[in-house]
C-alpha cells in the first residue's frame, strides 16, 4: 500500500511560525513520525510539500495509478484553488483532507473549503495530530472501494 | 483516564437506518469495539444517546468534573442547538466532534454547525472509524491541558 | 389500512387560543370527525400530540413498519426540526404534511420549512379542512408504492 | 354553485410531456374526473387552460361575480406574473392554489411564490389527486365568506 | 405634439376594483381628462391599454416616429417585464413612468423596477393626479430634446 | 393655503454646481417661478434650505398645524435620516417628495430611501420641474384629508 | 397579583458556570431577592427553571389565567423556539424579556431574536439586575391592560 | 435534417434598433444568409419571431417530433421566462441558445438565465456570427443523440 | 453620584405627538418624575436633548470625568449615528441605552443598532417606565467600576 | 493570421479524465483537427497548456503584437483569476472564452466568471465542437477591429 | 498652493481618547507639524474640525476656488454621510482621505465607505504619519490637473 | 535599514500597458526613483517582482530577518491569494500596502482584499506616488516595534 502527503504553501515554514500556534514541530519531524508508523505496518508513505498551486496539481495528476491514497493538507489552497479540487477529481484516489487548526475558530474566509466535498472525509484541529489520524483513515480507506 | 460518547438524535437507529449510506453496523457495536480498545490502553469509556436536547444538555453539565474528555455527534442538533453549546461552554471539557458522514457532501444547512468553533477539532466523514479517530483524538486532547 | 395523525406544539390549545384566527373547533373535535371518516371506510387511525421534540422524533421512528401512512402538522417544529426531519428519513412511510394556516400570508420564518422536501404533498391554509383533505391525500398515497 | 379551474402554460401537453413524472393522465381525463364528482354534488364546473399569461389574466377578470370559487394551477407563472396576482385580488373569488409535483422538490426558483399570499391556501405534491383536494377545498370555502 | 398613454394589465378595471383603494374614477374617466387638458393646449393623445405583455412590446414599438412623448403605467408588468424595458430602449421616445399608489408603501417585490432607469423621471403615490402631472411633464420633456 | 417648501444639503450650490447635470437654474430661481404660480392661484409659500439635519428636523417639527402640504427634496439625507422621517411622522402634514435626478440612474446607495414610504407620493427625474410637478400635487393633496 | 419568572436551559448553572462573566450569584439567590422585593409589595412570585423546550412551552399554555405578567429569560432558546413564541403568543399574558448580558455584545446568532416581537419590553446586559429591573416592569404592565 | 430558429421580443427591430450596439443587420438578413448555408449542406431551417411569451410556448410545443434542433434567441424572455423552459423541456429537442451580445457586459439582472442549464450550450457575444455558429453547433448536435 | 440624561432628536415632542402610541407624558414630565426619584436617593440628575447629531456628540464629549453614569435615548441617532458611538467610547462612562418603543415590533431597519455594543445594557418597550428602570440601573451601574 | 490556444489547468488530461463527462478525445487530437482546418483557411495557429498561473499570465503578456486573436479555456482558473484577467486586458488582443462543458449545469461557483466581460464572447457546452466553434469566431473577429 | 484639512467628528479629542490606540499627540501637534513641513515648501495650509455633519458640508462648500487641495478626514462621517460625498463631488477640489487607523482591522461597518470613490487616493492606518503622507500627496496632486 | 519591495502580476508591464490609465513610466524609472530616494537617507532597497503566485510567497518568507520592513503591491493577487496572506503573517515584518489605482473605483470584487487587514496601513489611487509615500511610511515604521 502506497501513500501520498500533499501539503500546501507555507508549510515548509512549520516549526518556525508562530509556534505560540503551530507548536514547535517541523514539518520534517511529522513526516518522520509518520513513516514510523508506516514502516510498522507495512505501509510506503511519499511526502511533497510546494507553495506552487500549478505544481500542486501536477503532482496529484501523476499520482493516479500510482498511491492507494492521499492525505493532503492544502493550507491556504483550501479557500482559492478551483484547479486543484479538479485535478483531485481527475485522479480519483481516496483522498483524506486534514488541518492543523481548527478552521471554524478562525477567520470567516477560511470556512469557505472547495475541497471537502471531493474528499471522503475531514480531519481538523488536533495539531499534528490531525496528520497521524489523517493516515490511519488513509489506511482504512485506502483499502476499500469508495 | 475517563472519556464520555455522547450521541444525538435518530442514532439509536444505526444501522437499521438507510444502512446503503450509514452501512450495517449499530451504535452498540461501534460502541463494544470503542470498550475495546479503550481496555486495552486502560481508558474507561461511558456512551450516552439521547434524542432529547435537554437531556443531553444535563448529561454535559453532569461530565464536569467526572470526564477528562468528551467525544460527541451531535447528529441533527449540530445545526440547531445553542443549548447543548452553551453546556459544552459551561462544562469545560476537551471535546472532540465526530460526524459518520460528510456534512460537506449533504444538504447546505447540514454545513452551518453551532458546535464546530467551541471544541477542540473535527473529524467527519469516515463512517464508524470517526468514532475510532475521535477516540484517538480524545486519548490524546484528554490528556494535555487545552 | 393504519393512518397516524401527528401534531407539533401548541396544538393542545387548539380551539381555546385565538379562536378569531383558528376557529373554535378542537384538537379533539377535528380527531372525531377524522375518526367518523375513517369509519366509513375501514381505515384505523391513530392520534398523537407532544409539545416535545424528542418525543415526536420517537414516535415517528416507532411507527416504521406500523404505519401505512402518516400525517403531520409540525407547527412550530416545522421551521426549526433537523431531528424530525431526520425521524421522517429514517421512519420512510408516506407523509402528508397540513397546515392550519397559510404560512404565505404570516412571519417570513414561517416560511422556511425543514420538513416540506421529505414528504410527499403538502396541505395548508384551510383550517381544520386542511386535515381532512390530509386524510384523503394519506389515503390516496399509503395505498401506493411511493 | 359555480367553480372555475384556471390552468396554466405547457398543461395543455399533461400526459405526453415527461410520464415518468407527471403521470401519464391527460388534463382532459383530470377534468372529466372532476366533472363526475361535481355532478354528484350539483356543482357547476368549468375548465380553462392557456399559455399565454394575458389571456389569463381576462379570464380571472371575467370571473368575478360568475363563479363562486377559483382553483388555479398557474404552472411557470406562479413564479413569474406580478399581472396574475393582481387579477385575482381585483377577482376577489374564493381561491385555491393546487400544483401537480412539490415544489420543495425542484429548483429553487420554484420555491418563490407570488400567487400563495393571495390564496385561502394551497395543496401540493399529489400529482391528480392535487385537483380533486382542491376541488374538495373550493366546495368548502367557496361557501362561506372568506 | 402627440403624446402616447400606455397603461398596463388589470387597469381596464379602474374605478371597480378596490375603489377604497384606487378610487372610483374610472381609466376611461381619466383619459377623458386628460384628453380635455390637452386639447386645451393643442397637444394630441392617444390612450392604450393591455394585459398582454407582447401586444404593449408592440404598441411601442409602433411609436417610434409617431409620438413625441410616452406616458406609461407598466402596472405589473414594471417588476416582471424585461421585453418592455428593451422595447422602450428602442423606441427612444422621451418616456414618463406614473403609478396610482406608492410603491414604498406595498410589498417589497414591488419595490424593484425594471423600467424606471430607462424613462427620464418617475410620478407615483398620488392617484388619478399621477396621470395629469405625467402629462405636464411629458409635454415639457416632449418638445426638448433628451 | 400655505405649502412649505424645504430643500436639503448642497441644494444651495444649485446652478453652480455640475452645471451640465443639474442646469443653470439656482434654487432662488425656482423659488421665484414657484411663488409666481402660486401666487396666481392664492396659495401662500415658504421657502426653506439647510445643510444641518438637525435644523430640518426643527423646521419641520415648527410646521404642524401653520401648514397644509410640505414639498421636501431631501437630497443626500433621503438616504441616511431616520430623524427626518420621524419628523415627518410627528408633524403629520401632506408630504411630496420631489427629487431633480432620477436615483434609477445612479449610484445603488440612491436607490434605498427612507422617507419615501411616509410621503403621498413622489416625483422625481424632471430637473426643476420636479419642483412645479410637486407644487401641483401639493395643492391637490393640502386640500383633502390624507 | 402574581407573577411567573420562567427560566431556560444551563441558567440552573448560574454562578457556577464561567462566574467572571455571569458573577457568582445563583439562580436561588436572585430568587430569594425577588421574593424579597415582592413580599414588601404583596406581590406572589413563581420561579420555574428548565432545560427542556417542551416543558417550557407546556408551563407557559398553563399560566393562562393563573399569573398577572410573566418574566422570561429564555437563554439559548431566544434564538432557536418557534414553540415558545407560540406558547407566549397563546397564553397572552404581559412578558417581559430578561437577559443577564448584552446580546448586542457577543456571537452575532445571538442577536436573532425569535422572542422579542411578541413581548412588552426587554431588559438586557445587567447581570442579575436585569431580573430586577424585569420585575419592576412586570409589576407596572401586569397591572395595566396591555 | 430540420432546425427551427426560434427569437424572442424586439428582434424584429433587429438592424434598425441602436445599430451601433446590434450593426446593421436585420433578422431576415440573417435569417437569410443561415439559409444559404443550410441549402448547400441540405439542412432544412424554418425561422419564427415573436414578441408574445405565450406564442413562443406554443411554437416550441409543435417543434416536437417535427425538428431535429433548435436554436433559440430568447432576447428578454431569457431572464424571466420560466414557461418557456418548461416548453423547452416538454418539447425535448437539443437546444442551442445564442445571444447577439456578451450578457457579462451588461446589466447586472441580464447575468441570470432561466434557459441556459437545459439547453446544450450557448454561443453569445460575437453579433450575427452567434447565429452561424450555433447553426454549425446544431447540425452538429442534432445529429447525435444527446 | 451624577447621572446624565441624553435624548437624541424628536423626543421633544413627546406626550403631545402620536399620544396614541408614545402616551401622553412630555418628555419634561418625564424628567420631573426622575428627579423626584432622584432626590430621594440623594443622586444629582441633569437632563438633555437635542435634534442635532453633533451637539450630542459634544455633550457626551464633555460629560468625561462630569459624571458617573449615563442614561441614553438615542431616538432616530440610534441606527444612524457612528460618531455618538465613538463619543461614547472616547466618554467611558457606564451607559444605559433606553427605548421608549420595542424595536422588534417596529420597522426593520429600527432593528440595526449602532451603539447597543458600546454600552452596559438596553431596556426597551416599557414607555416611559423604560426611564425609570434605566435610572434604576445607571445607579447600580454607576457605583460600580465595569 | 496568426490565432494563439491557451490552456489552463488539468486540459493536460483530457481524453482520459472522467472520458464519460469530457468524452475520449484528448486535446492533441483536438489541436491536430483545429491544425487541419487552419491549414485549409492559411491561418497560422499556436497551442499552448499549463497548469500555473504565472505561466499562463506569461504566455498572454508575450502575445501581445505577436497575434490577431487569442481562444483561452482557462478551465479552473476562470473562476479565481484576477491575474489572468488583468493580462488579457494588458495584452489587448481579441479573445474567445471556450469551456468543454455547459456551466450552467455544474457546481454554482463555477457560474461566476472572472473572464467573461473582458473578452468578446463565450461559446460554452458543445465538447471539443466548442473549440472549433471558437476557432471560427476567432477568424471572424480576429479580422476585424475590436 | 493652499491646501485645506477638514477633520470630522470626535478628533477633538486626539491624543487624550484611548491613547494606547491612537497615540499621545493632540490635533493641534499635527496640525503644528504639517505647518513647519507646508512653510519649508511655501504651501499654505488652513485646519478645520467639526463633530457636525452640517458646518463640514459648508466649509467644504466655501473651500471651492479658494484652496488647490483638500485633505479630508471625515472619521465616523465616513460611513453615514452621503452630504459630505455631495460636498465634495459639488466643490471639485482634488482630494485625499486619511485615516489613522486600518479601517481593514477594525469592525465591519467601518469598512463601507461612502467617500473613498470620490477622492484621489487614500491613506490609511499609519497614525499620525498617515496625514504627513497625505500632506505630500496634496502637493503632488494640487499641482495638476486631475 | 534595508526595505524589500515586491510587485505582483502584470506590473513588469508598466509603462506600456494602458498608458491612459496607469501613465508612461516603467517599474524600472518607478525603482531607480525610489533607489534614488534610497540613497539620500542611507537606506538600502531591494526590488521584486513576479507573475508566480508560489515565487512571491517563497521571496517574502525569505525575507524574514533580512529586511526591516515590506512594500508590496500584490496586485491582481490582492483580492485571490491566502497564500500571499499567510506568507506575509508568517515573515512577520511590518509591511505597506500600495496600489497605483484606486480600489474603490473599480469592479467590486477589487474592493474586497485579503491583504489589507494584516499589513499596517494602505496607500492607494496615487499613480506611482503611491510608491514614493509607501517608502516613506516604511522608513517610519520600520524603525519601530509594531
């Protein structure tokens, strides 16, 4: 079983960003502690992170046929990007969406997702926790039809 | 470590109840693999369904104090109860939402939530295994200071 | 034939509060003529009244498999329900829904309706004829596959 | 007593036009049904239908003080005419407001109405069986005052 | 100098219909007025009325050339008619819209106007005297240019 | 009979302001051309203007029972004085409304109004002869009882 | 004269519940001051408290007849129950409205108001001295014919 | 083959009507000029204009089982017109709508159509060449089953 | 302790306009009432109004560090005004807003405030008693810090 | 003639993507067919697809002088770009708006165009018809001046 | 060059209201400073302030033909005032709003503005600076036509 | 003191896009102005500019510690780009809006940004002054803490 992460723009600056928020883990830190886990199972896990919504959409295009699912984290794309909710329907992966923040204590614009109903389901405000359970249900539904 | 399930409206049904959407599995059987797995790691659980508000506004009041986490679905009053969020307000425990499905794929007023911006975080979408991620979850929120 | 009549809040008054506006006629009365009705043409009926949500969302999810038909007049409910809503899902048996009043000509709230799109027809306006046309429609479409 | 059925655009094809949903009972089987149960009461009944809102519009005029009750199925213009509302305030005849499907059901500009604040009330959903509830409603009020 | 008076659907009921509304005057008794006002000043008119949107389209279609100054009372047709609002576009007389009642004073729906942004200026509220101070303004608007 | 006319913000640059908009004429010359008409016909005028809402709100207020019909452009405060409106109301005087430009034509914000809905009626569009149009009405409307 | 104060869900926390906001009076001790105030007036006060609607609703239908001026504060439910307003609306007894903050001051869901156009008056923002202030005003409307 | 070329109110004026917006051409020179290409690829067109809703209702209910296409210019009936959608549907022939120019670049209520999601597509803004073209999209499409 | 009485425009009519709806009391009467009260508790009161938006701006201006409490009417200004509210702000002093009228029942733009959310707490709808229940409290509220 | 094909987002996948929506041809094959019937007219044509913003952004600048007309499907982007809007404006160049499928059929979002009123036309719905559709516009307005 | 600064409602009060928001310098050390900067240059500078709407509209008023540019902050009159905007239009004087604060952190109603597409430019949210840049922006702006 | 400017898309085409609009001169005279400008008062500047949504986020989070303050005109990007947004948050340097038109005069979804709530304050509608005025307020509030 293979996995993709997705995550969106400022991402690579996790860690180092408001940690009063953010906590203090970079986004390296997460990826290890989830193929940790992966290795434990059996699971191959590939990790990608740009802050170029068109290289974004070219990355879940060649990722069709080629991971069982995806756990993409698309930061501020989540609100703007009609271009990567369908390149998500053109690749047709189970795709499990997950947040750092809880986005309904947040700004009002944030609310607003064109990615959720494209997804099988949602996993928000835990932290990096949120990346942790995001691969379990990747895991669950990864094996299924959907 | 103590952690209470609350369940709202209509789920008493679980399982009977257009089961092609929800699938076959009851709230009693989500319940046993939740005792499960929470013996294993030595949490004790206590599940609670209602399909009266201010039932479930006193069961939330009652949890103060008795509970270090809270994990609910608030099924249809999600969209209509500030009762029940004034109580999670005033009972002060980490708590976790859990949704079998996406609200994001359902009617537009299923997408308004009351409930979303005074718990910890979200998980939706994934059938009985939000339950499982919701424990998870709360196992984890539980423990740590909010 | 097995027709259940349900009726939302308030309706307890009926015939005592402004009588002005909805005529003098009783609950109880507007049930006997139904039940004369029913009489004459061999279909049992079944009255109920709650000024409780809970308790009509119950009552409904009892009358699954009971039930050739159901007729509803949620008053109040009608604009706030997402559980009654959801008991009407679940229950599936034809459902008329009446009103006494013509919601057009009253608040705009009463014009918004969480029931009006499960069921299969709606009756309102006429008074307490708008029951006994109910009565007809129920007659018309328990009777049929939906 | 007297009593006018007034119906409007695209009605003339009921039966042909999209069985499937409408049925396929033609608009002349629906009068004649009616005309069957007004002969056994000794009501008088007449049958209008046009596709052109003006047309309409004199025809309600022309009623006022020939006919006891009005039942109306404005089709498309129950949305759109501003002229048929004013017709039948200026008509001043008892009127009911029938539809063949639920509007609730369908697009959302069907659920705008400009004629239901002008009517004693409205049946909705039962496809033929919506004329003969109406016909049932407009022998009632079309003998009281309104 | 000719001057067109168009008048709009249900206004061939003038004087009958709600007179504790509109006044007992009938529109066959305001033009006579206004026909004697403006022979008084050599000014030639000519009164139009229809309850079809096509034929008053026509009407003033016909005009171009023929009128120096419309007078309109769209009646209905002001809130629902964008066919009249083109054909006055193209007819490029300088054009007056007058109203019986206020606007401001009746249903909101009423309150939007898709003809007033095309005429040069608007008389509404004061009954019958909305006509003869239409037509003062019309026969000064006529003879300037616009 | 005694009409007073009162005009509010900027009205005083009338003539000199936006001349290709608003004509050459100044408002001391309309009020000129007023009083010669009326004096023709016996009626007495006042003629009042201010920029400060709160003056027109006194003035107002001083005109109960010395006048029998009130012609008010209120220019930009048509938009934004709930005061005025109050005095309107308290005062209890024929009002008319009279506006040079037509607001169809411009900026959205002129198209709210919140004194339209408490005058007799309104004219507006005309330049300055919205003034003599609404001097007509005057003397009609002051004469009857509202 | 007697007088009902009826209170509705989570106010049974008071001075419990986050006291650096609602202070740490409890609902019996504001009680208790009432009952003091109105035995020097000769005043009879009832206290009722719930968290349920429906008994809410069922207490005021039989306050009819029974109680001179009714003081709500209808916590959560101001902004969500139908069922209560047609409760108050059928009781017709003189309501006065109290709330112990500034709704104007917090979630803009609490500023919808299904309550407070079918009231007296309201008092709100005071803390316990709203409660105070309500039952001056009972005292005052109760006597009067509303 | 056989196309029907259906156009709406005041295209008849089309080429004499603000020829610097439309151009020049009338509607028979462009009706003209679809049916020399037609001739040359053996299409049979027929051409119809009317100013009159309920006329264009009628002429799309007889194009059933008699045209192979439509195209439609529904000029001002496109924003308010729901009986001809209900026609277009009844009459279940591929539809193409054109328009003479880019509604994107005009009034703000020429951005709703009441036509566009039943139809195949729409061709707009390029003056008469929208007919050539969507004649070229009608061939193509009323070949095929849609 | 000094409490200022502040009355926004109109309110000098009082008592003697619509005495059907605002009683017959002046807004002097109303005073007098206060101060009597006012005696007897041995508090100093000082009254104002004015029509004029920027003279209540100055008044609030100047009443910092003057006075320990006010009682505020703002009439028309209450929907209008943002400078009231930012002098109420600039003032700092603990402020009651009054109503003579329940805003709920009345127009809806009357049901936007400007300044609910800048003071302590609002009694509206108790006529003139909504003065003596806002004394009641700026006492209360006056003693305290906020 | 030289005509410019832009391209946006995930049209790279054409012919393979959901082929039962977008059909199985992919865009080379539409670009060779749009070739042939160039090469038959001596019009020169240029292809080009991307899924980046800048990069389209980039393209249009440069084509600036280079060509006569410009057909863009700027799929996705055409309901989030601001950017490509300003280049098209900037670049000056006649421009045909194509979309593969109807948008008055998809999700809302999709309904809102940022392209629309800065281009000539739209031809929308017809598949790959579309393109050639737009390549005949873009010979007929590519000819002319804008 | 002379340059007019008008400042509206409450900014009496600079430097002595909130200073932890808006600073600790009064108007009249602004006011001092723009006079050493406007003496260096040979610029002559006038300051006005006014908390009443109408004295701002006369001052703007009387400001035409004598000043080459204005320097406008109209504070709380930003969102209320449409005589202000009138004022402006009507004196044609080139004209730069300042701000102290960003308007974009502070509540929503502060956001609409009823001024800035009357003005040159704007400058918001520097404090003190915002009207040393605006002074500079005067200059630039004075000297050419606009 | 070093400052970094960068400009969003379309504005390496200044100067020779809508000179009427924006004016002849280029981005490259607007920088060697400001480097001008720079150098009098011993600041250093550096100047940036992309069409790349993901370049100009990656350039401000490099930016971090390297420069004392942001002068950014985003652009088109302005009313598109959480991205940019949640860059700029995360550099946490005190950033200056500019824009060389005025928003306000323009389409309105330009006067919606998702910028100007997290820089300090905006400059806007001043032509390429606005640049000049932005590196004045940068040299100011760089200097300080924010």
């Amino acid at each position: 079983m293979r996995i993709l992460f997705v995550n969106g723009p400022n991402l690579n600056l996790l860690g180092e960003r408001e940690p009063s928020i953010y906590g203090g883990t970079t986004l390296q830190q997460i990826n290890d502690r989830v193929r940790d886990k992966a290795r434990e199972t059996g699971v191959e896990v590939v990790f990608y992170q740009s802050n170029h919504e068109g290289e974004i959409v070219e990355r879940i295009q060649k990722a069709r046929g080629q991971f069982d699912a995806l756990v993409i984290n698309p930061a501020a794309f989540t609100h703007t990007s009609v271009a990567i909710r369908d390149a998500l329907i053109a690749a047709n992966i189970p795709t499990i969406e997950v947040h750092l923040s809880n986005p309904a204590k947040r700004e009002s614009f944030r609310q607003e997702s064109l990615i959720s109903d494209v997804v099988i389901g949602t996993v928000s405000g835990f932290g990096e926790t949120s990346y942790y359970l995001g691969f379990e249900a990747a895991k669950e539904f990864g094996k299924r039809k959907e």
